[in-house]
C-alpha cells in the first residue's frame, strides 16, 4: 500500500486553496490518492445531506430529485468536498473503509471492511464522486459511488449491527443534539424544542424527556401538520402547538401562553429554515439558554438581534460532537420503542 508519508492530524496538507486555512474554511480540497500515512480511506456509499442543506438545494431545483444530485455533484467536483455555498452546510456519509494508513492512530477504531459513518462534516471531508447513483429525499440522502479521506482527527462510528444501516445512518447525522439535549435538560427546567416535530427535534425532546423524567416541561413548536402530528403521537412533549418560527412574535406569544409569561429556561433551536433566530431568542428568558443546532442559523443575526432588543440569553453555537454521542443515540433507539419505529417508518425504506 503506498503513501505518502505523514500528513497533518487535523488536514491542512490536504488544502490546495487559500493555503493556511483549515479544510473546512478552505475552497478547494486535494482528494488525489494514496493517502497520507495517517489517514483513513473510505468508499463512500451514502451521504446523508444535512437538513438545512438538502432544503435548499431541493427548493431551488423546483423538488427535481435528480438535479439535487446533480448539484451536490458539482459542488464536490469544484470544492473538493460537499460544501453548500448558500447554507455552508454539508452533512455526513457512510461507506466501507478501503485503507488504513500505517500511522492511522484516529478515534475511529476500524479495519478494512468496515462499514463505517464519519460524524464529522463534509464541509471539511476531502470527496470525491465518480457518479451519482440515487437521490432519496424522504431521508435526504444521496447514494454515490466515490471516496472519501479521514484525518487522523476525524470521528465516525462503526454501523451497529442491530440497527437498519440507513436509520443509523439518519440518527448519527444529529448526534450532538440529543447529547447536548442530556446536558441542558436539568430537572424542573422549561425546555423549548423550534422545530420539535423533524429529527434531530425528535430525539431532542425524548432524550430530554428521559433525563428529566416527569420533573420539567418540555414544549414542541414546529410549522407543518405532520411535524406536529408526530410531536402529539410520541407524546415526549407536555404541550405541542402549531407556529412558524420566522415569526418572532408569534413564537414568542405562543411560549408566554403555554408558560404563563414566565418564558423558557432553555430553547433549543432544530429548525431547518433561515430568520429564525429572533423567535428562538425571544421564548427564552432573559437569563435563559439557547442553543442554536440549526445549521440554518445566522450568528451574526442572532447576536446583533439579542443586542437589539436588550435580551439577556446566553447563546450557545450547536456543537456536532459530544463525547459518547454515538453510542447515546444509539441506547436512545434501542431504549425508545416509538422513536425506533419511527425512524425506523421515515428512513429505514427511504
């Protein structure tokens, strides 16, 4: 097997354009091969697109599922790596690894033939796809065939066994948010969940549930009928309610009612659409938490918003990675029954 030697842990030497910056920030990626010697390759499969992205490409192709494909295919053909330029968003992938580098000593722990996720970005995931092979929006993936290289910094997780590969899959893409979900979900606090009813909501309010127990109050606000259909369904939620969270006030209304004005200890934001910030902002109390996992956020917005209107929240960017979030979604499903089926229902076929 030939390589190259060694290469930086966290990817720098795979930067083509502008030299300096790390891969994520970078334009342009080298994905040539052999691989550095501390590298992982894999043969990518499937990627799952993150939500915020795969809504914008789909919108601006009028829902044409093929020139989605065709448009995450350019993007990685110019970058190097699936990176949306409108949301700046990527998302994951799963494939089997082909190579270990000699000098591989990575926090995934694979061998060849693994199937393996990575649970770090595409946006800093050198890619490269030969073609295209499927689009399936109900779990906003793309099945490609191609590779992909791991840094020696990068995370993933070995696909379990006794889970559908593609929910696996779907649940690994929002793993940080039901372990942030863990950590913010103290006993006898108000939790707000904007967009509770899609995925990364749904284990958000039934990780919270859990940890809480029947001590706290958890609220699932989300904009379509399904969404909401499916927050009074799984029943983790004390109070769900139908509203756009672009609409500040209207959110903020809707929270003042069903808090009786004392407002949200904590307010997390799983929305998959832009100008949400000021909504989130507002159903939290003024020495209240946010936490913004929508990569649809604008920072920019939510912090010069919180200064306009005199709001005290500490707002907190969305981490993807949690020690243990893996294995913590993991027990989630095995553990919820309804949720499994769930996924099971929305992504297992998809």
């Amino acid at each position: 097997m030939a390589t190259r030697g060694p290469g930086d842990p966290y990817g720098t030497h795979r930067v083509l354009r502008p030299k300096g910056l790390m891969p994520q920030a970078a334009e342009l990626l080298d994905v040539s091969l052999p691989i550095w010697d501390n590298e992982l390759l894999i043969d990518v499969a499937t990627l799952n697109i993150d939500s915020a992205s795969f809504r914008q490409m789909r919108e601006a192709a009028g829902g044409d599922r093929a020139k989605v494909g065709e448009t995450v295919a350019k993007t990685v053909a110019a970058a190097g790596k699936q990176h949306n330029p409108v949301t700046g968003s990527g998302g994951m992938l799963l494939g089997t690894v082909r190579e270990v580098g000699p000098a591989y000593r990575g926090k995934l722990a694979a061998k060849v033939g693994d199937r393996v996720a990575t649970l770090v970005s595409l946006t800093l995931t050198p890619l490269h796809i030969e073609r295209v092979l499927g689009v399936r929006p109900e779990g906003e993936m793309i099945d490609v065939k191609g590779h992909a290289i791991l840094f020696e910094s990068g995370i993933g997780a070995v696909m379990p066994t006794d889970i559908p590969e593609a929910v696996a899959l779907a649940v690994l893409d929002v793993a940080g948010a039901p372990a942030e979900a863990r950590r913010l979900a103290k006993k006898g606090r108000t939790i707000v969940v904007l967009g509770g009813g899609g995925k990364s909501g749904t284990l958000v309010l039934a990780e919270a549930r859990h940890t809480m127990g029947k001590d706290g109050v958890l609220i699932g606000l989300d904009a379509i009928d399904p969404a909401i259909a499916r927050m009074e369904k799984l029943g983790h939620a004390d109070h769900v309610a139908k509203v756009d969270a672009r609409n500040a006030s209207a959110v903020r209304d809707v929270v003042a009612r069903l808090t009786g004005g004392k407002m949200a200890d904590v307010v997390v934001n799983c929305a998959n659409v832009p100008a949400t910030e000021m909504g989130t902002i507002l159903a939290a109390k003024d020495d209240g938490l946010v936490y913004f996992f929508s990569t649809a956020t604008s920072f920019t917005q939510a912090q010069l918003g919180a200064e306009g209107v005199g709001h005290g929240a500490t707002l907190v960017i969305g981490n993807g990675y949690v020690p243990g979030h893996a294995e913590l979604s993991f027990e989630l499903l095995r553990r919820d029954k309804a949720v499994r089926e769930l996924f099971e229902r929305e992504y297992a076929k998809s």
